[in-house]
C-alpha cells in the first residue's frame, strides 16, 4: 500500500485526477451493485433530540 501511495506522489496533477476518478468510479459502482443487490435501506427511525423544543429544529413534529 505505502508503495501505491508513494508511486501516486509522483503523478503529474491531470494524471492524478484521472486515477483519483477511476478510483470514485469504481467505488460507485460497487455500491450501486451493492445496493440493488441488496435492496433499499430500511427507513431510519428519528429519535427525540434535546433540540426538538426549538422551532428551528428538523425534528420539531408538524
């Protein structure tokens, strides 16, 4: 890994936006796969905050 890392140092700045973007591309990709594989997350239930008295809170109930 450390020989990876110190190979990219190396890169001229358009090359390394060029593997930096593969990189996100496959790391996208993987999770998309992961996701229709395993279907949608279920929902998240919100808990009460100490915020929830304030009417500027996202958790105030309306």
């Amino acid at each position: 890994m450390l020989t990876r890392i110190q190979e990219r140092l190396t890169h001229d700045p358009d090359e390394e936006r060029a593997v930096a973007a593969d990189e996100l591309r496959r790391l996208a990709r993987s999770r998309v796969a992961r996701l229709v594989a395993d279907g949608p997350p279920a929902p998240r239930v919100s808990q009460e905050s100490s915020d929830s008295g304030r009417p500027d809170s996202p958790s105030v109930a309306v």
